[in-house]
C-alpha cells in the first residue's frame, strides 16, 4: 500500500503517468491498483470505466483487504459527478453482491460504508437497506444508516413499512437517532410526516407514531397540530394522544393546542375527552396540568367549564366513598395488615442475626451499615455520619389500566377508531 499511497501522492500533484503506473500493477499487486482507484480523481467517465473493466479481472477470493478495497473503489466512483445510471446501479448492485458472500464482518463494513461514506443517492441506499433488512432481520442497522441522508420521508417511509411488517419486533429506541437528526436538519418536512402519521387512517401506526414522537426523555417532539387542515385529521390525533396510556404530563400541551382550532366539534371532542379523563384517570392532577397550560384560566372560562365540572362530580363521588368504610382496605384490613408486617419483621431480624453470628456468610465479611434518624448513614468503622442521598423517577400511568387490566388491554391491542 505504500507505493499505492505514493502513486497517489503523484496524482494529486499533477503527475500524469500515476494513473499508467498503477494499472500496471493490477495483476500482480492488485490491492496496490485498487487503492489507487478507491482515492484517485476521476476526471472522465472513460477512466470511472477503465477501471471498472480491470477491476472485474480481479478475484476477491474472500480476502477481507481486497474486498475492502473494492468497497472504497465503488464508493469513489459514485462521489464522482461524471458517473451515469448504468455505473450506479452496477455500483449498489455489487454492494449486494459483497454483502451475499461469506467474508467475515464484510456485512458491518458496507453498513458503516452507507452510512457514514456515501452522501447522496438516497433512492438507491433506501432501497439496499430493506435488501440489508430482509437478509440480516437486524434492526439496529437503522440507528446510523440515515447520518448522511437529507430527505427525511425515506425514514418514514421505513417506519411506516416496519410497522407493517410482522417479520419484525420493532424496539422503537433504534429511530431515536435518526428522528433527532431529521427534526435538526429537516425540521419541516419532519412535521410533515408526523402530522401525516398521527392523523393516518391505520390507528396502530398512529400509536407507534407517537411513540416515536415521546422518543428522548419522555419529551415530545412538538408538531403544530393546527397545521392539520381537517377537521377528521384534528380528531385522529387528539384520539390517539389523549387515549395513550402514559405520559400525559408529555401529550396534553399538545392537545391543547387544539383547543384554539376552527373547527367547534373539535374543540368540543377536546373538552369531553379531557372531563372523562380527569373522572376516570388523572383527576385533580390533570386538571393542575391544563391550568398551567392554558395560562389565563379567565379567558378560557368557556373552554374549562365542563372540565372542571368533571372535576367536582369525581369529587363528590370521592367524598360519598370515603364515608363508606367498608370500601377502605386501609381500613378493614389494617390489623391484618400490621400483624402481617411485624411477623414479617421479626422474622428478618432473626434470621440476619443468625447469619451475623456466622462467619462463613458472606455478609459476615461486609462492614454493617447504620440508618440514622432516617435520613443519614454510617459504617461501623467510621465516626462520620452521611445524608442519604435522593433519587426519584416517576411516570404516570391512566388509572383505567388497573381498574380492569384485561378489557384495557384488550382494547388497547385491538384498537377501534371512532374516525
């Protein structure tokens, strides 16, 4: 490769007879030929085919340099502008050809080679991914393969396809990339898609796709859901948001946005699905959130009063339940419940003594650790006294998943659209 690399080194500074040189070497010293036509400057088509016509004289044979080399050549070809259809589809068509034979790890090179090497042709890449996809049924394939695309629909078109595709266990973890990337570069046309998907006719890819959209820390990416020009299309989107399982404090400011729309039978859907939410699901927590979205509660009397309504007849039921004793497990079971506790402590405390005692446990060789009041800790060895330290994660869940567990769950995978 040195000679390779000097060869080069002479092309590039205008020394003509580099070109006649390397090609001398091609039935010796292959891989020294094709490393100069993987980097070399093309500066006519009759050179691109040339080169390609010595190149089909030489047998791999499995060699994973060579090979490697030949994918640098066919990537140099296309980033040449001389080159015309005929080239580029024997150039993808060899790509396939490599990915096919049984060389160790040639599959991960074209992968990254795709990815990372080849701007443009964007057709023709989407088209070798679902050829990558249908033979490999590895998935994580797409979490880099769009760094270098510019048009965001073939990611779509992608996600749409696999959603489809039972083949296929989707871990949506794998599009975060690539939507991060597109909502960066492609803003616009990105909300497109995701308005386009979230109104669809097919309610399990309206679903996924806001699934799609919660990727990255629970946020959600945040499409003008007024730019839905429909009113059908406004209905969609605010059936599948507010009917999605978790993650309210993410989807309502995007449902209310929809609150301000022109449509008054959208505006009115909002209001009923909000007031069953809040009676059934999330009462006064939801109706603190759309407060604090909604800013002025004055100027949206009208938009608030069957929601909170909603909110005083959940109240009002709460209020007649809880005069119900009976209805109080903490109530009616609380002196099981204690006596169940403090056997159980007993029995803890007994048996870690008795494992203390024993000098063959394991824990018998951990230095004991102290609470203290609660909200510090000590080791035995050590005078100092610690705070603990806090960590907290939450997430919430809508309530009528665990007020019957299997109708919700029924529905929830055999989803019916009232739209």
């Amino acid at each position: 490769l040195l000679i390779g690399q000097l060869l080069i080194g002479l092309h590039r500074n205008g020394f003509e007879n580099a070109f006649v040189e390397a090609k001398s070497f091609y039935k010796d010293y292959p891989n020294t030929s094709i490393f100069f036509f993987g980097r070399m400057e093309f500066e006519n088509i009759g050179e691109i085919n040339e080169c390609i016509e010595l190149v089909k004289r030489i047998d791999a044979n499995d060699n994973i340099q060579l090979v490697n080399e030949l994918l640098y050549f066919y990537t140099n070809v296309l980033r040449n502008t001389h080159v015309n259809k005929e080239i580029v589809s024997y150039c993808f068509e060899k790509f396939k050809t490599f990915f096919n034979s049984n060389i160790e790890k040639i599959q991960i090179y074209i992968v990254d080679v795709l990815s990372w090497n080849l701007e443009g042709y964007e057709q023709e890449k989407y088209t070798l991914l679902i050829f990558l996809l249908e033979k490999t049924k590895d998935i994580s394939i797409i979490k880099d393969y769009f760094s270098n695309f510019k048009n965001p629909d073939y990611f779509f078109y992608l996600f749409k396809l696999l959603n489809y595709d039972s083949n296929f266990r989707i871990d949506i973890q794998v599009f975060e990339s690539p939507l991060y990337y597109f909502w960066g570069i492609s803003k616009d046309r990105t909300e497109e898609n995701i308005l386009s998907f979230l109104s669809h006719d097919e309610y399990k890819l309206r679903r996924s796709t806001v699934k799609l959209a919660l990727l990255g820390n629970n946020s959600f990416y945040q499409p003008n859901l007024l730019k839905l020009a429909t009113e059908k299309d406004q209905l969609r989107v605010l059936e599948v948001i507010l009917d999605y399982p978790h993650a309210i404090e993410s989807l309502l400011p995007i449902a209310l946005q929809l609150r301000k729309s022109s449509n008054k039978f959208v505006v009115k859907y909002l209001k009923e699905k909000l007031s069953v939410l809040i009676f059934e699901s999330y009462h006064e927590y939801l109706y603190d959130m759309i407060l604090k979205y909604i800013g002025d509660p004055k100027k949206e009397k009208a938009f608030l009063k069957p929601i909170l309504q909603s909110l005083k007849d959940y109240n009002k039921i709460k209020a007649k339940k809880e005069k119900v004793k009976d209805l109080d497990p903490r109530e009616n079971e609380r002196d099981l419940m204690n006596l169940y506790y403090s056997l159980e402590h007993e029995d803890k405390t007994r048996q870690m003594k008795q494992m203390n005692k024993n000098s063959e446990t394991f824990l018998s060789r951990m230095p004991a650790i102290t609470i203290v009041r609660g909200n510090s800790w000590k080791l035995d060895e050590q005078n100092e006294v610690e705070p603990l330290n806090e960590y907290r994660t939450a997430i919430t869940f809508d309530k009528r998943m665990f007020k019957d567990t299997d109708m919700y769950e029924y529905n929830l995978e055999n989803p019916i659209s009232d739209f």
